[in-house]
C-alpha cells in the first residue's frame, strides 16, 4: 500500500524527497488534484506505508511541513 504525503509547493516537494531517499525511503513526487486536500496542496510525496512514522519522524526532523498523509492510518 502507498501513502502519499501531500506538500504545498514543488520546492517543499523536492526537499521531502531528498531527505526520504537520504535516508533509505524511496519515493516518488506525484501531482494532487487539489480537492483531494484540505490544503489544497498540488504536490505529494509517494512511498511504501510501510514507512510512514519513518517518513513523518525524517519530515519533521528536518523541518519540511507536509500537509496531510493520504493512504495512511
């Protein structure tokens, strides 16, 4: 199952990705309709549910805000 943290720009997009891949997530930068978020976010990060607290604990600890993780529980 993937999940797919959504972000607000392409640049925080990129940023996620970098820190996921540093640190053994791969993932994927996906495009979001918008109505999908309450954000509106346009951009997301997909990777393996499997790795979502990995994920989120890289995330925060790097300062990337994500809005919210679709797909996960």
């Amino acid at each position: 199952m993937m999940c797919i943290a959504a972000m607000r720009n392409m640049t925080a997009a990129i940023k996620g990705r970098n820190a996921l891949e540093a640190a053994g997530i791969r993932c994927t930068i996906v495009s979001l309709e918008p109505t999908l978020t309450k954000r509106g976010c346009a951009y997301g990060l997909s990777f393996a549910c499997a790795y979502l607290e990995k994920a989120k604990s890289v995330l925060s600890s790097r300062r990337i805000n994500y809005g919210e993780i679709l797909g996960g529980s």
